[in-house]
C-alpha cells in the first residue's frame, strides 16, 4: 500500500531526522576510519569498481528517483514554478555529477564496492527525500521566487556549485601526463581552504536549503556538512603533515 498525504508527510520528516543522524554518525566514524575513495582506496573494503561508472551510477538515483517521482507519482505541487526551479537546482547538480563529472576525471583510483554500495542507497534515500518533499508537498507564496530567502539560497547554490566545479577541474590538472608524486593544488579558494572542493558543495546545499525552507532540504545541508566536512579535515591533517616532512612542488594550474 502506497503512502500518501500526512502518512507519507510524516514519513518524510522522520527520514530528515535519519538524514541528519547519519551525518552525526559518519563525523563521528570518520574520526578513526578513513573514507575508503580516491586516495584511500583499498581492497579491504571489498573488490574494486572502475572509478568513472562507479561514480555515473551510484550519482543516477539521485537524478532519476526525482524525475521519476515528478513525472509518474502523483506530483501535486509539480505545477508551481518555485517547486519546478527547487527541483531543478537539485536534478541540475545531479545531471553534473552523473552524467558529466565521471567522464571529466583523469586517471582515479578504482572505487572499493562498500563505498559505492554507501553512495548508491544515500543517492537513492536522499532522491526520494528531495524529490517528493518538492513536488508534493512543499507550499510556497506565488512570490517565492522573489523572497529574499529564495533569492540569497539561490545565490549560494549557484556560487557553491561553481567552486566545486572549478576546483574539482584544478584538481584534474594538478599533474601532467605521466607525472607521479604529491601535488598540492593552488587557485580559485585552494589558496584559503584545503578542501575548495568541498567547501564549495557544502555552500551549495545550505543555499538550497535556503531557497528551498522545507526540513528534507535542511537535513541534506547539516548532513554534507558532517561528511564533507570530516572528509576536508582528515585531508587538511594529512597534507599538513605531508608539509612538514617533505618539500612538495606546488603547481598553479593555467587559467
């Protein structure tokens, strides 16, 4: 039996609550478990996926679950414009991250299968959760577009979403083919942040949390807080200590 009305509402509250836990729980795994990707990679957390087609397909559901749930469900709120545009900010992301961003990356170590197994069911649980918030139930005035709260969270999104994809193509191009060895990246806000990439996602998704006020869209913001912002701090100990015992070269990629 399908969900619906204040069933399902309430239902969608109770899994922003599990959203923003699971963000509390990961800080606090992370702590002592490094995020087996990228340079942690390791068959310890089982056999390794590709890294473009892990990322394609654990990103998918989160562009495909709010398509689905906008174009085949029911969608009651699908009609108003503030909810078309706050569902598109997010499919936006998504259409980046699962369709162009894996076949942007240069070389990448392969992806252990629990880390893509994690990514894929968040992806799947966090669609759902955006998706139907947006297009069945969030309320907004006629002038939402033009609220300040829309219009400051709109603008957030949009330079979040710009740092990312900026410093995600420095990090692209931190070496020259062929060339080994640790790089450190310069440019864009790598000059004040270690983790520009970061950063910039997690001052996307509290702009979207802005625009979009509703609680689903606040507990994904607290919870990328959480994870990405672990993940930045282990990478910032660690090229810290790389600082102090070796002299690295620093590269300023070409503009």
């Amino acid at each position: 039996m399908q969900l619906s009305g204040p069933e399902e509402r309430r239902l969608l509250e109770l899994l922003s609550y599990g959203l923003m836990g699971l963000g509390v729980f990961s800080a606090l795994v992370l702590r002592f478990v490094r995020m087996p990707y990228g340079r942690y990679s390791s068959r310890r957390f089982g056999c390794l996926i590709p890294v473009r087609p892990a990322w394609a397909l654990q990103e998918l559901p989160s562009l495909l679950v709010p398509l689905g749930l906008s174009l085949f469900s029911g969608a009651a709120r699908v009609s108003e414009w503030p909810n078309r545009v706050l569902l598109g900010l997010f499919i936006g992301h998504y259409m980046h991250r699962a369709l162009i961003f894996p076949f942007l990356i240069r070389g990448g170590k392969p992806t252990p299968f629990i880390t893509f197994a994690l990514a894929l069911i968040f992806c799947i649980y966090n669609g759902y959760l955006q998706g139907r918030s947006l297009s069945n139930y969030a309320e907004y005035p006629s002038g939402w577009l033009k609220d300040p709260c829309f219009i400051v969270g709109f603008a957030g999104w949009l330079s979040g979403m710009a740092i990312n994809i900026y410093s995600d193509h420095i990090l692209r191009n931190l070496r020259k083919p062929g060339e080994m060895g640790y790089k450190i990246p310069r440019g864009g806000l790598f000059e004040y942040v270690t983790g520009a990439n970061f950063f910039g996602e997690i001052l996307e998704w509290f702009g979207f949390a802005l625009a979009s006020c509703t609680i689903e869209s606040a507990a994904f913001a607290i919870c990328t807080l959480f994870i990405l912002g672990s993940r930045a701090h282990q990478h910032h100990q660690l090229t810290s200590y790389i600082t102090q015992v070796v002299e690295l070269p620093k590269i300023i990629p070409r503009e």
